[in-house]
C-alpha cells in the first residue's frame, strides 16, 4: 500500500490500471473454463451479462451493447434460448420488439461464474505481498 502522499504519475496509473485489467481477463477465462454447467462463448457470456444489466432489452440494442448485427445476434439468442439460459416473451409496448430475460439457469450460470472469477482473484491476492 503506497505511503501518505505518494502519487503515481498518470502514465504509471495507466499502466497498472492495464496490468490489473490484464490480471482480470486471465482470471475470467478461468473461471468460464473450469464452470461445470457447461460451455458458453465468450460472446455469449457477454450478451449474459448485458441482459441481467438491462433486463427487458431487446435484440437491437443487445447487437448495440455487443457491436453485432441483428442476425448474428439472433442466432446467439436462438442458441440461449435453447440452452435454457435466456427467454424471449413479446414486449408489451411495441408487437414488433422482443424482451429478453434471464432464466433462472441463466442467472444461476452467471452467479457461478463469478463464485469462480472471486476464487481465482483470492488464490492470486493470496500469493502477493501485501504491500505491492
């Protein structure tokens, strides 16, 4: 832990910012590859994650949050869907749009998920000196 009155220049936070988010994406790998309720993409673990965000989300807007186009998106949520791990219901503003929700699988998956990513982040902070 610095001491009072130390400052890192910006350069220096940038670069352990990088270096921790680096850590991070190492961890989240881990934790989707030893995860025992099966096999999910990244890219579906993403539109996981940005449906529990914005629960009632559409699929435009889920391709918006993902950076994907439409049928790809739909064929991500077809696979979900079929998974268990998504529902589709009618929105009940618009007869032309789809709500996606969680299921409970879905958000079970995700809790494990990050059970996993905690473990692996508490395995690593273990292992460092506390001052660094």
């Amino acid at each position: 832990m610095p001491h009072r009155g130390f400052r890192p220049s910006r350069r220096q936070a940038a670069a352990d910012a990088v270096a921790a988010s680096e850590l991070l994406e190492v961890l989240w790998g881990r934790g989707q590859e030893s995860a025992a309720s099966g096999t999910v993409s990244p890219s579906q673990l993403r539109a996981l994650l940005v449906i529990e965000k914005h629960e009632g989300t559409n699929l435009r807007a889920l391709g918006e949050a993902l950076g994907s186009r439409a049928p790809s998106v739909s064929r991500l949520c077809d696979r979900m869907e079929a998974m268990g791990l998504v529902q589709r219901a009618p929105s009940p503003t618009s007869r032309r749009e789809v709500e996606l929700r969680l299921s409970l699988r879905g958000r079970a998956l995700l809790e494990e998920y990050r059970a996993l990513r905690g473990r692996e982040l508490e395995a690593v902070l273990e292992r460092m000196d506390p001052a660094a």
